[in-house]
C-alpha cells in the first residue's frame, strides 16, 4: 500500500503530514463513491452546468453590452467625450421659442507624426481657416504630439477642411453656446464662457440650473420674445433718433413680476461678447442706478395717500418752498393752490415735496423701504445693483423733500420697476424673476399699500396722459387706456447738476381700466442725455422722448400679452378722463373741468 | 468537370491530414476570427496608444500585435497538435518553468505600476504566470483522475499543493486578478472531478473568507471595491470614460478610427480594448464580440461534456473555463457590471504574454477535444447517458 511507504518516514513532521494526505485522499474517495455511483455521468452533468452558467453570464453580457450602448443616457450630458465644454440646456422664451441653444461644433487637431506633406498641410489649413493664427499652425505642426488647432468649427468647416483629406488633421466634438437672436435680448440672456459656465445675465443667474436639465428640454424663461423684440426695436430707434448716451426698456407683468422684456442701449451680440467694448456689455436695466427724478412721485404719492398723510383733495400751495438756504423750483410753473392729482399731473416738486414733508421722514422712510428701494431688486440676476441712498438714517427736511421727487436717491430701472409694480397691481411688492411663473400659482406678494391706494394711483396715472396738462399724452396708445409718469431728472455732471442734460424717463401701466386685478403691465422707458431735436421744439424732457416711445411699445405689445384694445370713444361731450373716472370714486378726479 | 481535391483529403493520414479532420472545425474558425478582429483593432487603438505613451511609430503596437498574433497562432497549432499525453508532459514542464521563474522574479523582475510581473528580455516582456495557467489546470485534472482512479496516487493533495504553490507566488508579486482566475478555473476543474457537494459549500465559505482577507490585506484591491460601490467623489476615470465610449458608439458606433476614448484613455490596447470596439463599430459589434466567446466556451464546454476520459473531460473543461471567465470578466468589467480587475479580453486585448498563453491555453484544448478512437462516447448528448433519464 503506498500510504504506508509514505507513511513509513522516521521524521514525526513528515509522518503527520503523510496521514493529513492520507485522510484527505481516502475522504474525497469515500465521499465520492457515497455521492454517486455513475461517475459519468455526474461528471457530465456537471460540466453542463458549467456550460449552463456560462451561457447564462454571456447573456446577461449581451444584454448589459446592449444597455450600456442604447439607453444608459452616459455620454451624452456632461460627457467627457462628446463635448469639451459642460452640456448646458436650451433657453427658451415663455412660449417656447429659442433664445440660447447648445450645438455641436468642432475643434480640430493636427497630429505632425501622421502628417506626410507639412507644407502643403499648412498651407491648406490656413487658407481653409482664416481665424486660425500662422504662428500657432506652425508651432503645432512642429511638436511631437497631436495638439488642438482651433475650436468652434460649424460643421460645413468641418466637412470643408475633412474633404481636402489631409492626413494627420481631425475633428473632435465640442459644445458651442449659440445665441439664435444675436443682439436681441443680448443683456438678459447673457452668455457664457468656451468651457459652458454662464457669464452674465440668465446665463449665469441660472447657470447651475441649465446645466442639471442639459438634455432634459428647455429651460423656460419669462422673457416674451415678441415683447422683447417690440421693447428693443424701439429703444434702439429713439436712442439713435435722440442720440443718447444710454437707454432702458423694462417690460414686466405686475401680478406675477414676470419680467416680458429687458432691453439695454448700446448692445452687443451674445455669440461675441469678446467683440463688444466694455461699456456695452452692462446690462443698465439691472446693474446701473440712476436719480430717476420725477417718477419717483409715484412712490411719494402712494405713501401719501396710503398713510393717510394726504387724500386726493388735499391742496398745496405751489408759489414757492425754501428749506433753509435752499429753494425747490418747479419746472413748469403753476402758481396758488392745487390739488393733489394737480401736484402729480404738473410734477410739482413743491408740491410733492411739501406733501412728503407732511408725511414725515420716518413715514417715507418706512414706505420707501417697504417699495423695496433701499435695497437691490429682488430678480435672479446677479447684476441687480445696489441703490445709492442718501447718508444718515434720520433723513432731514432737505433730504425727504429731494428724494420725494427723486432727487439724491440713486436706484436701478429694476427696482423702480419692482417697486410701481407692487404699488399698482393692488398693493402686493412681487419679487421680480426671470423664470416663467405658472399662472396657477402666482405668488403671494407683501402688502406694501391698500388695494385703495393702488385704484387712486392708477387713476392718477391715467390722469396724467389724458389731461390736457398732463405731461404723458404723448404715450397714449389708442384704447389700450395707457397711464404714466414722466421724469426728466437733471445728470450730475461734474458733482454738479447739469442745466441742460437729463434723464429722461417714462413709467408707464396698461390697461389702468378694469377690475384692480385684471392683466396689468408696467413698461419703464429711460433715456440718458436725449438730444434736443427742432421736432420736440427744442425740449429734451421725458414728454417729447421717453413718453411717446413707450406708448409705441406699449401699442406694439398689447396685442402680444393680450390686452384688448377698447373700441376707439366717440367724440366725448365731456373730457376723457372724466369719461375714464371709475364709479364711486367720486370727486378724486373731478379737477379737470376746474384747472382747465 | 474534374473537381478540385481538397487540401486535406478524408483519406489523407498525413499529420496534417490528421490533424485538420480530428481538431474541431467550430473552435478553430472561432479562434481565427477573434485573433484577426484582435489585429483589425490593434490598427484603429494603436497610432493613440502610441501617441500617449510617446512612441514615434504610431503602428507600434499593431505590429507588435500581428507578431504576437502569428506566434499566438503557432503555440495553438502546436498545442493542439499533441496527443493526451504529449499535453500532460507539456504542462509539467511549462508548470515547472514558469513556477521557477515566478520564484526569480523578485529578484530579476520588471516592475510596472505596482506590481512585479514582468520579465524583461530582448525589448519584450513576459509574464510567467500567463503560462503557467493553462499548465496548472492540466496537472490538476490530471492529479484529480489519476486520484480516482483508486491506485493509490494522492491526487486530490497534489493538485492542492500545485495550487497553493502557484497561488502563493502570484500573491507575492501581488497578483490577485491572477489569483481569481485560477482559483476559480481550479474550483471548476474540482468540481467537474466530482467534488462532493458538500465540500463545495465548504469551498465557498473558505472562497469567501479568501476574498475577504484579500480586501483587507491589498489597499488597491479595497480600493477598487470601494470605487465600484460608491460612484461618487472617487476617480473612476477609465471606466466613466469607457462608458460614455459605449453608449457614443450605439448601435452602429461611431465610424472605424472615429474613436474618441482612445485618445483619452490609458490601457485602452489591453483592458478596455472592448470600449474601444464599441465605440468605433457599435452594439453590432460587441454582439458579435460577446457572441464569439460565447460560442467558443459553450462549444467547448459541449466537447468536454461528450468526451469518455475524465482526465479529458477535468482538463479541457478547466481550459475552457479559463478562457471563459477571462473573457466575461473583461467584457462586465467595460460594461461596469463588476468591479475594475485589470485582466486581458483573450485574443482581442493588445498583450504578447496573454496572447501566446491564450493560444496555448487554446491549443490544449484543442489537443483534448480531438477527436481520436475512443476519446468520445458513442452516445451522443446528455439524454441518452441517462442524465434525464
């Protein structure tokens, strides 16, 4: 028996190890011929098993090979492979229609060690690619690796350049962020650097955003491009036509804070921002702040009214106001007393300044703060600037009665955009946002003045274009019942306020008719240093510039943001803004017959 | 019309008459096509493998890869051309060669990326434990017969001694892909040799505890594991990018030489030499790919099955079983199935080594499933043997 040879060594080691063997051995045996008698076949059907489990794992493999390649979604978004740049989602208006869109572009490469003909090869490339610069071909074409060349290339570049066949040129795919409208929108939309991180307006505001839903569908706005188009087609026409320095259109709807429309004068081309001088790449609806100047009686008014420090039959005596060594003037001089809607329609700073003082500082303080003006505009985009308010939290006489009529108070065309949309959609300050907001859920706003308040300050807007004193008849568009303010704000040039050069602005509601809380837009039309043109009689006021542009907007719009167009009125017995009075609110505006 | 003879007529008892009537027509045409698909995509991976590790002849690799592949051929001809015998001595020898020089290489190894495994000689290097295998699981099988056999040879010990000893070595360099393969090429030969089953739970929980000891004892092994289980935060670049290239690829894929992962990828000729093809010839492609191995091992496996010898039947099995896993575990490895292993897609992956040892693997295989008088049962299939009976 060989276990015993093996067994038979004299080394106690080697005989443990010997009958561990042994044991080991007789056991597999013993269990073997106790398993099973036919060794045969059980050897056969274990290999079938085997061959069973292998075909099972080679069909899992199909299937995972098949997953892997048709529905796992890698590679698409965010790839390392396909684009360069992150993937960022389309941008899209409120219905849809593109404003930003991701393409596949190509970035194209030169290997030197597979090319044959370096000569011919740079020669070919740089005739085919005039963006590209020699020194960099060359340079290229002289190192010892592939190197990237130039990116960007439309894929009729590619194809070009791929046809001529040049051996040791290719492509690789790169994300490209094209902007479809060009200069439209430009500063709302903003852009976005080569690598696919948003830069500037929408762009960046949302940037995380746009890159999570990359290749979930668009993102979608509340810009409306047909409201964005009208806002900038005419900003751009009256800023040439009255040669300004810079200009702003704000389209918003007042229930939501939806901003429609965002223009800012000069623009750029969002596909070239790097083409565009420095000055034209601020967005001065949202990162530039003026001393807006008479529309800022609006907010003065509203808290007048609201606190109960005036009603709309309140009177001032206009002759003249003299706070210390001061003297406020008004520009078109009304000498006794007047009323109330009066002092709005006239723009009297004494007026307005007397009723703030009145009111008192802390009372305007606390309203101005609640207008949101103290602070920048609630809006997504980083760019919203910060006012610039007067020093000192006790504001004095003088500081109350300026900054009643916009004086020495610098805000942003957003804020006041912010803050009159609040006052007039019934009385709720409504963030403003750049999203599109679903018209079930409005947002709940904060109540800065009485549904009260809001109707007067409605009806006196309206006053303002339709009374024949009124200084925004200009902005009337037919039956669509438009009401504004006016602001001619002197600029301050040289730390000191400019005779002749201004700030032109128009803020504008429509429609000021119907129910407090049907459809209502505020358009807010600036112009900075308008040009005096014979055809305004020499004027550079907010009536002869900013006014008629708006009502323009305001006329191309309507039918965009549905607002019905009223039947034109018959030739009225009585003035038309009698004819416009609102039931029941008797008396606040009966001042047309008497001041005419 | 007088017909053409063919090269090998039935009547022709040359050797390589012989040869060619008695080696399976299946295997071989499989193993042809996989090793010229290995070629083809040696061209489109090449010029980029090359271009990244800074080698001027962008072809670097692809001929390299077309000597290896005729060389791969020659081991799987002369392989295959051995009797049951000539296989065992050859493995016995390969077994005691490549064993003495895994022991050397500690001392006269090549050392790359963690690990030594290489031998360096003439511009080439080898990889002794490649060889040795195929080699292991022959002598196994061989061990596990002749234990059966009842003449009092202590098999089952021998073949766990080789085991261990071959084990030992590759934990040393550390190789513990290596050690995997052969682990479960050796457990399905022990299993094929009619193991109790009551010792393969027994072999299970020791396999287990094996695993488990391995995690904890190799940092980069934990670290794989880790890296597969948590998607986040943790550097999974070769297989993200492997990824992306599969699903580029869809189902036509992007185009030969269209290829953009292998530009960025590092190992893309050896290991992720399936992305590669996925993402040039698409889904189709890695169909056909996944099919062929299929077809292979499940063929062979069906030869092994038939076959009367159990020395036969444990060792091609175990060959094939080789060649099998080693070739799923790549494929799940780029698809992200499994855990990242380094480990070559047989005949495909850009590799001397793997590809001569594969074709010896292969080769031995063919040597056992030849047809020869009385190497087959008369009976043909599972139910005439009674195993549904």
């Amino acid at each position: 028996m060989i276990q015993h040879d093996i067994a038979d060594y004299r080394a106690p080691g080697r005989r443990w190890f010997s009958q561990v063997v042994w044991g080991l051995e007789e056991a597999f045996k013993k269990a073997k011929a106790a398993d099973q008698a036919e060794d045969d076949t059980r050897t056969r059907m274990r290999i079938f098993i085997l061959l069973a489990l292998f075909a099972t794992g080679f069909g899992c493999l199909a299937l995972g090979a098949s997953h892997s390649a048709l529905f796992s979604g890698a590679g698409k978004p965010n790839g390392y492979l396909a684009p360069l740049g992150a993937a960022r989602a389309d941008l899209t208006d409120r219905e849809g229609r593109l404003l930003a869109v991701d393409l596949i572009h190509f970035g194209v490469y030169v290997d030197p060690r597979e090319i044959w003909d370096p000569a011919e090869t740079q020669r070919v490339l740089g005739a085919a690619l005039p963006g590209l610069q020699t020194a960099r071909l060359d340079k290229a074409l002289h190192s010892d690796r592939r190197e990237y060349l130039l990116g960007g290339l439309t894929p009729e570049e590619k194809a070009r350049i791929q046809d001529m066949g040049l051996p040791g040129v290719s492509f690789e795919e790169e994300e490209h962020r094209v902007y479809p409208l060009g200069t439209s929108a430009a500063h709302v939309i903003g852009f976005t650097d080569k690598g696919g991180t948003g830069l500037a307006g929408m762009e960046l505001a949302f940037d995380e955003q746009i890159r999570r839903q990359a290749g979930q569908g668009p993102f979608a706005t509340s810009i409306d491009l047909r409201v964005q188009a009208a806002l900038d087609d005419e900003l751009e026409k009256t800023a040439i036509k009255f040669g300004v320095n810079d200009a702003v259109g704000i389209v918003t709807n007042i229930h939501t804070g939806e901003v429609l429309g965002m223009s800012s004068w000069p623009n750029y081309d969002s596909n070239v921002p790097g083409q565009a001088a420095p000055y034209n790449l601020v967005n001065r609806a949202a990162a530039s702040v003026y001393e807006p100047g008479s529309v800022f009686k609006v907010f003065s008014m509203a808290m007048a009214l609201d606190s109960g420090s005036a009603t709309m039959n309140s009177t001032y005596n206009v002759e003249s106001l003299q706070l210390g060594n001061r003297t406020i003037h008004d520009f078109h001089a009304v000498h006794g007393a007047i009323t109330l809607p009066e002092v709005f329609i006239h723009s009297s700073n004494i007026g307005t300044a007397k009723m703030a003082l009145q009111a008192g500082a802390p009372t305007l303080t606390k309203y101005f703060k609640a207008f949101g003006l103290f602070t920048p505009a609630k809006i997504e985009l980083s760019e919203s600037a910060r006012p610039i308010l007067p020093r000192g939290a006790n504001w004095t006489d003088g500081t109350v009665a300026s900054t009643s009529f916009g004086q020495s108070i610098s805000v942003s065309p957003l804020s006041l955009a912010q803050g009159m949309g609040g006052i007039l959609n019934g009385g709720e300050l409504i963030p403003l946002t750049l999203k599109k907001v679903d018209p079930a859920n409005r947002p709940k706003g904060t109540r800065i003045v009485s549904e009260d308040t809001s109707r007067k300050m409605l009806d006196l807007m309206r006053l303002n274009v339709t009374a024949k004193e009124g200084s925004g008849g200009k902005a009337d568009a037919p039956g669509l019942s438009v009401g504004g303010k006016t602001g001619t704000a002197q600029l301050v040039i040289d730390k000191k306020y400019s005779k002749d050069r201004v700030l032109a602005s128009f803020a504008a509601v429509f429609p000021t008719d119907g129910p407090i809380d049907a459809d209502r837009y505020f358009v807010l039309i600036m112009l900075k240093d308008p040009k005096r043109l014979p055809e305004t009689f020499g004027f550079a006021t907010a009536g002869w510039n900013a006014a008629p542009a708006a009502g323009r907007v305001i006329d191309r719009i309507a039918p965009f943001v549905g607002v019905r167009r009223a039947a034109p009125a018959l030739a009225a017995a009585t003035p038309i803004a009698v004819a416009a009075k609102p039931a029941g609110d008797e008396g606040s505006l009966a001042i047309e017959g008497d001041a005419q | 019309m007088t017909r053409q003879p063919h090269a090998f007529a039935r009547t022709d008892r040359t050797r390589a008459g012989v040869w060619w009537w008695t080696t399976d027509h299946v295997l071989l045409g499989v193993v042809a096509i996989l090793m010229i698909l290995g070629v083809m995509l040696s061209f489109a991976s090449s010029p980029a493998a090359a271009a990244r590790i800074g080698l001027g002849d962008p072809f670097h690799f692809a001929v390299r890869q077309c000597v290896f592949a005729v060389i791969g051929a020659c081991f799987l001809l002369g392989g295959s051309m051995l009797s049951p015998k000539g296989v065992r001595r050859a493995a016995f020898f390969i077994y005691i060669g490549a064993i003495a020089v895994m022991m050397a290489l500690p001392i006269m190894g090549h050392s790359a990326k963690g690990a030594t495994r290489w031998l360096e000689f003439g511009g080439f290097s080898l990889q002794p434990s490649e060889f040795m295998k195929p080699a292991l699981i022959v002598l196994v099988a061989w061990m596990f017969a002749e234990g059966q056999k009842n003449e009092g040879v202590p098999g089952v010990s021998i073949a766990f001694g080789l085991y261990a000893l071959a084990v030992a070595l590759l934990l040393v360099q550390p190789d513990v892909g290596q050690t995997i393969l052969i682990t479960i090429a050796f457990g399905a030969a022990f299993f094929v040799a009619g193991v109790p089953l009551r010792w393969i739970f027994g072999m299970l929980a020791t396999a287990a505890a094996g695993m488990t000891a391995i995690y904890f004892a190799f940092d980069h092994v934990a670290a794989r594991v880790h890296k597969f289980l948590s998607h986040d935060k943790v550097d999974t670049h070769q297989i993200d990018r492997a990824q992306e290239a599969i699903a580029a690829g869809g189902l036509f894929g992007r185009g030969p030489g269209e290829g953009l992962m292998k530009r960025h990828v590092p190992d893309l000729h050896t290991d992720f030499i399936y992305s590669v093809a996925a993402e040039e010839y698409g889904l189709i492609f890695s169909l056909l790919l996944i099919g062929l191995f299929a077809l292979l091992v499940t063929r062979g496996l069906y030869k092994a099955m038939k076959l009367s010898d159990p020395f036969e039947q444990i060792a091609s099995a175990g060959l094939f079983v080789l060649v099998g896993q080693q070739a799923f575990i790549n494929v799940a490895v780029n698809l992200n199935l499994i855990p990242t292993k380094g480990m070559t897609l047989p005949f495909i992956s850009y590799g001397g080594s793997s590809m001569m040892a594969m074709g010896l693997t292969l080769g031995l295989a063919l040597a056992l499933t030849r047809r020869r008088p009385g190497a087959y049962t008369a009976t043909e299939g599972l139910a005439r043997a009674g195993a549904y009976a």
